[in-house]
C-alpha cells in the first residue's frame, strides 16, 4: 500500500515499497525469500522464490504478521516511534506557524502594499514548491530543507491568510485552522477506531478521485489564464462550493493514508530519520486541507 501523498508515494513505509515490503528473512547460505507472514510468499524451500529486499526483514516483531495490520514491535535504538513522528511534526508545523504569524504581521495587504506582499507570498510559494519537490526526490530526509520549506511555506499562507481575512472575511483564518483541526482529529479517531479501512479499493478510489480533481482544477486554471475570470467556475458560486468540499475530502483521506503509513513504518522498525519525511508528508496534507478550508470560506463570503 503507498500513500498519494508525494513524500510517502516517493519514499513511504507501505508493503509495496523496499521498506515494509510483505515480510522476508535471511535463509542460510542463500537469499532472503518470503516467509509465512507473507499471504502470497512461495514455501521457503522454492528455489524460484524471489527476494524482496527488506531493510528491515530482521525486525523479528515483522515476522508474526499474518494478513491483519503490522505488529507493533517494542521501541529498539535508532527506530521510528510515534514520539519521533509528534515532536517533528511539531516542529515543522511550528516552524510553518512562526513564518506565517510574521509574515502576517510584517507584510501588510492594505490598498497601497497588496501588490508587493502578493508578490512575495508568491514568491515564496513558489521556493516552498522547489523545495518539496527537491525532499520527495532525495534518498534521505534533510531536516534542514523540510524546515526551511515549511518556513516559506509559511510566508505564503501567512500571506493568503491575510488576504482573506483582511479583505473578503474577517476571522476566516482562524475558521480555516480550526476546520483543518477538526479534520485532522476526526480522521485520526476514525482511523484509530477501525471506521476508516485502509486497503487497496480505498487507496484506487481516492487515487482515481484525486487525479480527476487535479485535472479539473488544471482545466479551470488554464481557462482562467486564456480568458480571464474563474474559467469554467470550479473555483466560484456554488460549483466553488462543492469542489471546495470534494478537495476537504480528498485530503482528509490523504491523512487516512498517511496514518496507515507511519504505522506500517513504526511497526516494521524504519529508522528514526524517517520521522522526518513522516512529518513533512503530514505537513504537505494539511497545507493542503487549510488551503481548501479558506478557500470554501472565501467563496461563501464574497459577494
């Protein structure tokens, strides 16, 4: 299972990936080949049984998985716990905040200074871009760049926020943070308490949704550079609102996929730098929710 997150598609924790493929173990003399936790693995004594190339097949815990989730081994030196994924995620999303708050404060919106403050909250953008493209590419995670994207990053929202509350509806960022917030809460009680079932019909659909609406928003973008205004109205009125709703959706389901990944990384002992790529795909997902939350709000509150 990968995730449609960028980070965790690129280097995810899932069973499809090199690092928590279906479980293997060392045979002597030989290959490492499927063993029986695997519900697809070949008997040990195959000759034509393949390796999968585990990193982590010595994890003894990975071994006693049969086809329910993984185990969750006991914390051992220099791997992935939940407390790692919290405190960097923490962090990044601190340091995204911290930016935001003093870009809020520090480039004002007002009539005379828009443009400028527009520009660069662009322009950060566009650097926050580079920069996550750059991670999903790397072998391994730099805490170094996922910091410093979160801080552009932050730049841009802080921006945008501004913008919005500033000058479509007052208190819409705090809306859009506490929306972002309750989605994240209810997804994570959702996914803890066995309502959202994460498998492969899960994974098609959301995938199948997401690429139809990053299409539809791309033809929109693309009409509206042509011939001015909104394009086709995907992003106003009351198509505006239901597509605003469909992208609130689709990223509550991109955190439905990235739990399953951090606890499939967790369980099958991925070391503690993962954490990091853990954090930075959580922070891209809920980038993506609270854009989609101001977005909805500012829709609702325009004339």
């Amino acid at each position: 299972m990968r995730s449609s997150n960028p980070v965790f598609s690129r280097r995810g924790f899932g069973r499809d990936n090199g690092y928590a493929g279906f479980n293997t173990a060392p045979q002597a003399g030989g290959p490492a080949v499927a063993t029986q936790a695997n519900p697809y693995a070949q008997p040990t004594g195959n000759p034509y049984a393949q390796p999968t190339g585990n990193p982590y097949a010595q994890n003894p815990y990975a071994q006693q998985q049969q086809y329910g989730a993984p185990p969750q081994a006991p914390a051992a030196a220099g791997r992935m716990t939940i407390d790692d994924v919290v405190m960097r995620t923490g962090t990044t999303l601190g340091v995204l905040v911290v930016a935001a708050a003093l870009a809020w404060a520090l480039l004002p919106v007002d009539d005379a200074n828009i443009g400028r403050s527009y520009g660069i909250g662009i322009g950060a953008a566009l650097i926050g871009m580079v920069l996550a493209l750059v991670q999903s590419f790397k072998r391994k995670a730099s805490p170094a760049l996922i910091l410093t994207y979160a801080a552009f990053e932050g730049v841009f929202l802080g921006v945008v926020s501004s913008v919005v509350d500033n000058r479509i509806a007052d208190g819409a960022a705090m809306q859009a943070v506490i929306g972002t917030m309750a989605v994240f809460a209810g997804v994570l009680v959702a996914y803890k308490a066995g309502w959202i079932r994460v498998n492969r019909r899960f994974y098609g659909f959301v995938m199948a949704a997401a690429l139809g609406f990053v299409l539809l928003m791309a033809v929109n973008l693309l009409f509206a550079v042509i011939g001015g205004g909104d394009g086709l109205g995907f992003r106003s009125g009351a198509l505006g609102v239901l597509f605003g709703v469909i992208g609130i959706i689709l990223g509550a389901c991109f955190l439905a996929l990235d739990f399953k990944q951090v606890e499939d990384g967790i369980a099958y002992g991925a070391p503690r730098e993962e954490a990091w790529l853990a954090a930075f795909g959580l922070t891209l997902t809920l980038v993506w929710i609270y854009l989609e939350f101001l977005r909805l709000i500012s829709i609702l509150n325009s004339d």
